[in-house]
C-alpha cells in the first residue's frame, strides 16, 4: 500500500486508468486533496462523482422545464402577490407591520 492510500480508498476503488492533465490542475487538485486529508485519487475520484452528479441534475432540471413541471416562477409570483398584499395591509399609517 503506498503511503497516500487507506485501506478504506484501495478496496472502494474498481478501476485503474492513466489521466491526463495540465500541471496546474494537478497542482490545484493536489492542494485541495491535501486540504481534505485524502488522496489525490479519491479527491479526483469524489470530484469526477459530484461533477456527474451535476449534470444529472442540470439535464433533469432541464427536463423539468421543457415539460412544462417547474413551478418555481408560479411559487415567486405568490411570494411577489403576498409581499404586495401585506405591504397595502401592513404598511398603511396606524397599522403595525408583520
């Protein structure tokens, strides 16, 4: 076992590859493993896990959308009708603000 493996990093590894990269993002990827305490396999390893992860949700958000199920702006426009409506009923002199 090489000094920058655990025992926990070897076994949940299953596949073995040559990457390439620029020197500065080896670099900046061994800085923030270093930083998490891990091995600049399992940084990348977590990294490559969270950025596909992103991606699976970026095209399901998308997905969402196109279909016509995203009801974030309907949600912001209640927020904007019930800001509105407590501003006429609380912001009149002699009434107390909520």
């Amino acid at each position: 076992m090489t000094e920058c493996h655990t025992r926990g990093t070897l076994d949940s590894m299953s596949a073995k590859v040559t990457l390439s990269f620029s020197e500065q993002t080896i670099a900046d990827a061994r800085e923030w493993a270093q930083r998490d305490g891990v091995s600049l396999s399992a940084w990348i390893d977590r990294a490559a896990k969270e950025r596909a992860m992103r991606e699976i949700f970026t095209a399901h958000a998308a997905a969402i959308r196109r279909a016509g199920l995203d009801d974030e702006e309907a949600a912001l426009a209640d927020e904007r009708e019930i800001a509105a409506v407590d501003a006429e009923l609380y912001a009149r002199p002699g009434r107390a603000a909520r």
